[in-house]
C-alpha cells in the first residue's frame, strides 16, 4: 500500500469515530416551553415535596398589565403557577428578568415544582439561587428544596422567609450523577399562609458531553470517495 493509500486510509478510519460535543448546558428560563408541558427536559407540575408524586399543570396561564407580563403553566388559571417574565405587578410580584417565578397553592400538596430530566446519563453541575421575588412585607416566605427522582430532598433544603424581604436569596452550587431519564426537581413550598409567595429561581445546568456518532449511510458515501481518492491517485502515479 502506498503512502497516499495509508494516508487517505487513516483519514478515513479517524473519520468515522464517533464526533464529541462539548458540554450542553439547560437553562429553564431560555429554554422554557411555552407550548407543551413537558417539554424537552423540563416540565413543570405540582404536589407535596418528596413524595414522588407530581401533577403536570395543564392550563397556560398569562399575565400582563401597565409594566408587566408574564407567561407560564398554572392550575386551573391560579395557583400555584411557574412563569416567565418580569416587571411589577402591583404589591406583588417583581421578577428581575432571568428568573423563573415559582408560587405555591394554598395546601402541602400544591408545592410548585420544576422538573429537569436527564437526557444522557453523566455528571450534572447545576449552580444558582432561589430569591423572594414578591415585593409585599406580608406572608411567611417558603421553603424551598432541590429534589433527586421527586424524593431525595436532602440535597437542598432552606427557607426564605418574608422578614429577609425583597430579593433576599439563597444560593447553590452541586454536582450529580445522574443515569438519563432520572431527574432533578426544583420545589418551592408554602410556610403556613401561602399568600405573597412568589419565588424567583435562577439555574443553570451543564451535562456531560454528548457523542454523535454519523449514520452508516454517511459512513458508506464516506468510504466511497476515499476508494475513488484512492484509484484516482493509483492511476496517475502509474501514467507518471
């Protein structure tokens, strides 16, 4: 075999490993699904923290008035609701834009909750902070959790009470592995009164890189041309 033959061989070999991606990252805020719930890898429902039970919202809701507008997934056009948006509602809400607000029911068993599913199995790094995003003095805060599989809720658990008042916050920063199709899920919960609630989450998650492995159809156009290369080659060093 000559040296061009080798050469366009290893070309073709190299080629054909599987092409690595790096890092995916998911944020709820920019990839929020406005049309179906679940989306991609997120959906948003409710239900009592750790549990393992939770209820998909199935009515979009929108809000919007002089200054503000906010768009999200409810229970039944109320309470609880996970949205997107920003602006002041007046003596209510205000979420600082790149937050997702997050506002529980008026029981234990109507924590709002976000969902993030694993789509590849590898180490996840997830960083960001819950803050109060309601601008009333009034209420008891809420709790709120970082959950694995819907039950595992020691990996994050903290009040945020109204005392500390607007924007009080609450960061995190965690790594998990995780296999695909396990998930995360961002739980805000009522303290007692669940009046003035609102809840901003700011997150951000990186997974493990992916491979893209190309179709053997493009592997066969692949090797084709490089034994075309080949004869081509052969051809002229012979005429030469």
């Amino acid at each position: 075999m000559s040296r061009l033959q080798t050469a366009l061989l290893s070309f073709a070999l190299v080629a054909a490993l599987p092409l690595v991606a790096g890092a995916t990252s998911y944020n709820p805020v920019s990839l929020f699904s406005f049309a179906t719930n679940p989306g991609t890898n997120w959906s948003y429902g409710y239900g009592a923290v750790g549990t393992g039970a939770i209820t998909l919202y199935g009515t979009p809701i929108t809000e919007s008035g002089t200054g503000y507008s906010y768009t999200g997934w409810s229970l039944n056009g109320g309470l609880p609701v996970v949205e997107v948006g920003s602006g002041l509602e007046p003596n209510t809400k205000n979420a600082p834009a790149g937050d997702l607000l997050m506002h529980p029911g008026d029981s234990d068993s109507q924590a709002s909750i976000l969902v993030f599913t694993a789509p590849t199995t590898g180490s996840y790094s997830l960083s960001g902070l819950f803050e109060r995003d309601d601008v009333s003095s009034l209420g008891n805060g809420t709790h709120v959790y970082i959950c694995e599989n819907t039950t595992d809720c020691s990996l994050y658990s903290i009040n945020l009470p109204a005392s500390g008042g607007y924007l009080t916050q609450q960061t995190f920063s965690l790594t998990e592995n995780l296999t695909a199709g396990q998930t995360l899920d961002f739980e805000v919960a009522r303290v007692g009164s669940f009046v003035f609630d609102s809840t901003g989450l700011q997150l951000n998650i990186t997974g493990p890189s992916l491979n893209v492995v190309p179709e053997p159809s493009s592997l066969v156009f692949l090797g084709t041309g490089i034994v075309g290369l080949a004869g081509v080659a052969r051809r002229k060093l012979f005429r030469s």
